[in-house]
C-alpha cells in the first residue's frame, strides 16, 4: 500500500512509513527527548515516593491507600496532555494571545482573595473545586509572566527595530509583573512571590536589558525586604518560618519541628537508604505535608544518596537541555521564555531541596514534577511544552 504507513501485511509500519517518523525534520527527531525523558523519570519517581508517604496516612487518603497514587498519576497524565496541546498550538500562536492569557490569570488569583478562595498551611492561594480537587491559581500565573514579559521585551527586538530592549520597554515588562505579583502577596503566598522575582530577573538577564536595571532591581529587592520585615507585613506563621530558619534549636516541638524531623530523615537514609516504602520516618508519621512540599525527604530517607541525587541529576538534565533550548532559539522571544522556565525550575527546585536540608526558609514551594499537586504539576508541564514547541519551531539548518 504505497505511501501508508503500514504495510500490506498488517502486520507492522513498513520502511517508508518508519523513515517518515524519523526523518530529520520530523518532530519525532525535533523534539527534546532528554528533557520528555527525565520529566516523565521525576513524575514516576514521585508517583512511588507520594505513594510511601500517604499510603499508611488514612486522616488524608479517605481509608484508600492509592488515593494519592492515582490522583499523582492523574495530574502527570494530565500534564502530558497539556504539553502536547502547547506543541501543536505552538509557542508563536500562544504568543498572540498572551493578553488574553495573563487577564485569564490575575483574575483567577483575585479570585481567590474572594469567599471562593480557600487557606492551606497559613496562605489564602487556594480555590476548592471539591471532589478532593482544589486550585492553586498562582502558579499559571509563573506562565504567564514568562509570556508577557518575553512578548513585550521581544517585540522589537525580534521586528528588527532595536538591538536590545530599551528602557521604556524594561519598565512596561515590570509593570506587567508587578500586578500579580502585588496580589499574590496579599494572600499571603511568599513562597511564590520570591519565585516571580527569580524569574523577572531571569528574564531580564536573557533579553539583554541594561545591567543598571538588574542591579536596581537586586538593590530594591534588598531594600523591599528589611521593609516588609520592619513594618511587620509578614503573617506570624511566616516569621515564625524564618526565625527557625535562622536558628534551627528554636522550638523544635513548633515551628521548627518541621525541618528538624525533615533532617532526621534524610540523615537515616545514607547511601543507599532504608529501603522504599520502609523508611521509619515516614512509615511513623513524622513528617508533615511529606508528599507536597517535603516529598524530598522521602526520597533521602527510603532512597538515600544513591536516589535523591538521581532526582537531582534529572532535574539538572532538564535544566540542562532547556538552557540549551534558549542558547539556539532564533528569536528572542523563545530565548526568553526558554530563560525564564531554567530561571522557575532551578529556583523552586533549590528552595524545596534547601528547605528540607535546613539551607532554605520553609515556604510551601512544592519540586517540580515530584510532589503531588494538580496545579503545579500542570504548570510544569506547560513550561515542558513551551520549551519543547521552541525547539520543535527552530529551522534546523540553526
């Protein structure tokens, strides 16, 4: 059967059909596949290490051990499928309705600091859905300051107009960040603020904007800070965070015992670790919020060195591939959104890994790919998919 792609047999795809699928600029051949590969290795990873953590946990899994299990699997499989979608829409087609995406956003975080928004751990960031589903709107709202940055800092630079962004731009890009980020401060959700100033300087960096604004915006941001600290716009259950932060023995029954029973995991794993599913920190209890934000402390505990550092280097082989991503796009858009995502996952990675070994202040920031959680796990996978649409669209003779 000339030109389908299986044979007359049926009993399989023949040459051509295999050659087409494999040709050079096929999007088989084009697509990233260390970055699919490893970002799939992680989801799997945290679907065993969720499982360990919440299967004995009958107070949150409604008498069903797989309850975590499935709903982590759901999310990946979920995920996977927003990816594909962002790859056949395609980073450029998404770029002409950024608008609409970044008003989608703000108003699904206002919305949350309405009766419909919900508090988990301290900060107001949630909306129920029920069924046991809830959402999490600030974490698009990472996606879409990538995206609406890039589109305003690209869109002369890429028209063939200026060399780089000029200063009027850089601060049209700034103020576009800064409204959900103000809002997203009201909840309070701090965890995510600080990952939005990371990626506005990300993006900053890779537009090629004028280095007095890095250092203005760094100097600022210390400034920013001692004042938040100074007038006392913190909730206590923050301050209490970074007081145990900078002095590990304080109250390590309350605020500290979280990162306290975090290290003693971690510690008891040792090269190898106890074993999965038989880590005695985990299997007792002691752990809070194990399968969100400290799900790394499983890993270090039931997997020891050997398993955490292979979640470490998968997550440095995302990284890897994306900065190579954003070094051979052909525009500076996708060199920009490409940027930002290294700029997200680095520094939401590093803050949750910190966090458990007590270099980083708690602050309720989950490990890509890794912890349970619908809305992270989507978003992540988003970025997957812009990333890989970038290279997908890049004209393989670059």
């Amino acid at each position: 059967m000339t030109g389908n792609s299986f044979s007359v047999s049926g009993y399989g795809p023949d040459r051509a059909g295999w050659t087409r699928v494999f040709a050079r600029d096929s999007l088989a051949r084009r697509l990233d596949w260390p970055i699919l590969l490893s970002a799939v290795g992680l989801s799997l990873i945290g679907s065993l290490l969720v499982f360990s953590a919440t299967r004995n946990r009958t107070e949150i899994n409604q008498g069903d051990q797989y309850y975590f299990l499935i709903r982590h699997l759901m999310n990946t499989g979920i995920g996977i499928a927003l990816m594909i979608a962002v790859i056949w829409l395609g980073h450029r087609t998404l770029r002409v309705v950024v608008p609409f995406l970044y008003g989608a956003s703000v108003f699904g975080i206002l919305l949350v600091l309405t009766p419909l928004g919900s508090t988990v751990n301290g900060a107001h960031s949630w909306i129920v859905l029920g069924g046991g589903f809830s959402l999490q709107p600030s974490e698009f709202v990472k996606i879409t300051i990538i995206l609406g940055m890039a589109m305003i800092l690209a869109a002369r630079v890429d028209a063939g107009d200026k060399p780089h962004p000029d200063h009027r731009t850089v601060l049209q890009a700034l103020g576009l960040a800064s409204v959900p980020m103000m809002i997203v401060m009201l909840m309070p959700d701090l965890g995510s603020v600080m990952v939005m100033v990371i990626i506005v300087l990300g993006v900053l960096l890779a537009s090629g904007a004028p280095n007095r604004w890095i250092f203005g915006l760094l100097g600022a941001g210390v400034l920013g800070a001692i004042a938040v600290w100074q007038l006392h716009f913190l909730d206590e259950y923050q301050i209490a965070r970074f007081a145990a932060f900078a002095n590990p023995s304080l109250d390590p029954a309350g605020v500290g015992y979280n990162t306290n029973q975090a290290r003693i995991a971690i510690g008891s794993g040792g090269l190898t670790g106890e074993g999965l599913f038989h880590g005695s920190q985990t299997t007792g209890q002691f752990v809070p919020e194990q399968q969100t934000d400290f799900v790394f402390t499983v890993a270090g505990e039931e997997l020891g060195f050997v398993g955490a550092g292979l979640i470490l280097v998968l997550l440095g082989v995302v990284l890897w591939r994306a900065c190579r991503i954003a070094r051979d796009s052909t525009e500076l858009y996708g060199t920009i959104v490409a940027a930002g995502i290294v700029a997200w996952f680095a520094f939401q990675a590093f803050e949750n890994v910190g966090m458990t070994l007590g270099i980083m202040p708690v602050t309720g920031l989950p490990l890509p790919f890794v912890s349970y959680g619908g809305t992270s796990m989507f978003a992540v996978w988003l970025a997957v998919g812009l990333l890989q649409s970038i290279r997908v669209q890049r004209p393989m003779s670059a």
